[in-house]
C-alpha cells in the first residue's frame, strides 16, 4: 500500500490518502474542510489540493473514512463523495454523538441520530472490502465513543487515540469521552506486532520540531511520554483526568460539530437560502 499524508497547518491535522499502486483503488481518511473565522466562510483549499495529488495519481477513490467525529476542524467528507463517489464510512457508535449533540444544538426529531447520513456505520471487528483490499474496524473509544481505528493490512490510522511519544495521548473530556477506555484502547493497539505503524490525525510538533505522523507500535510502546507499555492504569487514568481538568474546548468545537455529525452536510438553509450554524450559549 502506499500512504501519502497532507498537512493542514490551521488545525495541525493529518489527511491520509492510501492506495493500492497496482489497482490504483485508495481511500482517504479524515479530510479537512477549511474555516475562514474572519470572513464566516467555509472553503475547499485544502480538499482541493487533495484532489489535484488523487486525480494525478490516477487514484481510484472507493471510500472516505472518519476516525471520529472531529472537534477541532470541520470534515470535508461531503466533498469527496460528491466529486468521486465514494462512500462514506465511520465507526457505528456515531449514533451515540450524534444523540447527544442533536440535544446540545435542539435539532429535534427531524435529525436523524441513527448514522444514517453515512453509507456505511462499522462496528468492532466489521470489515470494509474494497476489492483489492479490505479495511477492518477496530473500536478504540476514550477520546469519544465512535473513535475508531482503520487496519489496511499492517498500516494502522488511529485518529486521535494517541499522538507521537513526544506529545502522548488525546484528551478524554468531551462527551462520553472516558480516560479508563482510553488507557484500554491503547492497550489494544498495543498489541499489534511492534512493527506495525501507526499513523496519527494531528501532530501538534511540540518544541517546534519538523512534522511526523507515523511511528512503530514499538516505539510506542518504549517512548510514549504519558503511556508506555508498563504504564498502570491508575496512574493514567489519575494524570489524564487532572489534564483535562484545566483544558479549554477547541475553538471550533461547537461550530464545526454540528456540520460533522451530519458527515460533513451543512444545516438545511431557510427559505431565502441562508444557512446558519448555531452556537449553544452557556452549555459548556
Ligand atoms: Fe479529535
């Protein structure tokens, strides 16, 4: 398989584009889709530049995948499905985010929180085949409930469980987010053979030191500054909780959610064609 990575610098996320060389059939994962905050403006800079390096590949999109529903940046998944065709994929327990969020913002009945705006919802274990390969979903909750990690064959994207040894793990305060799954689904990584590689959906370059996005499950394993292999539980659990004490809610948090949680849709317009995102005062 090869793997190439894009790197949105506003929100420090990683967009991975995989593909088999020889069918051209890939998938991307976690695509960005740009907020201009000043202007009020969505727009496609990033996606576009995604689909210039797919359509020069000659690649073959067949799916797009979300590790979870992002709080940081809004997905470009609309975007790619329409322009290529490809399905929509996210791990099944979105409907549990989408249940809670549907009350944070009062979207009411008329919104489904059953996954359906996605074509395909898969649970632990359930398998994606797409011909020349096949995707297994493994569930690696804790940073929220649908966090899942995508297996192509020894390559692993695991969103936002874990980030390089040198920055740790992914917070654990966000709704139905639990530092003990967290501390367990790194463990489960874990247990992949040690040559196995990881690849995160933000590299945050602490220190100021050049981008990285893969790493081993043994350098993991032996360097991982909040969670090693013989890290206790307790005192994981411990640490992370008190972190996520005194963190602030990303800045596009309850923006963006409300357009990801829809698979990258936008709200419905009113009837002169505008559409609004709301924004839920006092909630948080
Ligand atoms: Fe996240």
């Amino acid at each position: 398989m090869q793997v190439q990575h894009f790197f949105d610098p506003a929100t420090s996320t990683i967009t991975y584009l995989v593909f088999d060389p020889v069918s051209l059939v890939g998938v991307l994962i976690d695509p960005v889709l740009d907020y201009d905050a000043r202007r009020v403006r969505l727009h496609t800079t990033s996606a576009d530049a995604v689909a210039v390096a797919i359509d020069a590949l000659g690649v073959r999109l067949a799916a797009v995948l979300e590790t979870h529903v992002h709080a940081d940046h809004f997905s470009a998944m609309a975007f790619f499905r329409e322009r290529y065709g490809a399905l929509g994929v996210i791990g099944a327990r979105i409907t549990e985010v989408q249940a809670h969020f549907a009350a944070v913002y009062g979207l009411g009945a008329a919104f489904p929180t059953d996954g359906s705006q996605w074509d395909r919802t898969l649970c632990d274990g359930e398998s994606l085949d797409l011909g020349p390969f096949e995707i297994i979903a493994h569930s690696t909750p804790g940073h929220t409930p649908a966090c899942t990690t995508w297996q192509i064959g020894e390559l692993l994207f695991v969103g936002d469980v874990i980030f390089m040894p040198d920055f740790g793990t992914a917070r654990c305060d966000f709704p139905a987010g639990s530092a003990e799954q967290l501390y367990d689904s790194i463990q489960r990584l874990y247990r992949f053979p040690d040559h196995f590689r990881l690849h995160t959906c933000h590299d945050y370059q602490p220190g100021g030191r050049e981008l990285r996005w893969v790493c081993t499950v043994g350098e993991q394993k032996a360097t991982n500054k909040q969670l090693g292999s013989d890290t206790p539980r307790e005192d994981f659990v411990q640490w992370r909780q008190e972190r996520d004490a005194g963190l602030n809610l990303p800045a596009l948090m309850l923006a963006a959610l409300q357009v990801n949680i829809r698979a990258g849709a936008l709200p419905e317009p009113d009837a002169s064609g505008q559409r609004y995102l709301k924004l839920p005062l006092g909630r948080f």
